[in-house]
C-alpha cells in the first residue's frame, strides 16, 4: 500500500467521521500500528529483542491487512465500504 492510498483513505475517512465514527477510529487504529511497526523493529534489532521483529511485520502489514479485509467484505456484499476506489 503505498502513502498515497494511506492519505486518500484518510481523507475519505475525516471527511466522513461524523457518519462513519467507527471506520473512522478503526483506521487511525491501523495506521498507529503501522506507525509503531516502522518506530519499533529497530529498536528491537539493535536490543536484540528478535521476537518482537514479527509483531513489527504485523503491525506494519495491518492497514493493508485492513483494506484487503473490508474488500474482500465489501465484494461479498457482507459490508459497504465507500471509500474503496471503484
């Protein structure tokens, strides 16, 4: 997922956080994530603290793990997800 998409999605969602206050909160979720993925696996490197190197993958792969998820709902007609680009 590139920043691109990060930033349109959370444009979509601010825009949209008086409708949708839970996909809203969700999505600043994944992104805190994402960001602690990034902050995180070097620390862990340099304290040699390697089993938290896949909780760091993890956390780095949950928007795009997010947005393949709320596809693959929306696709099914399980979810509506309108800020998916048609």
């Amino acid at each position: 997922m590139t920043l691109n998409e990060l930033q349109r999605i959370k444009q979509w969602h601010v825009a949209h956080r008086r409708d949708h206050p839970v996909e809203y909160h969700l999505w600043d979720a994944m992104l805190t994530l994402w960001v602690m993925g990034w902050v995180g696996w070097l620390p862990a490197y340099a304290f040699e603290q390697f089993w938290t190197m896949p909780l760091c993958a993890l956390a780095i792969a949950a928007p795009s793990m997010y947005v393949a998820w709320r596809i693959k709902a929306h696709r099914a007609h399980k979810l509506r997800c309108d800020w998916l680009r048609s």
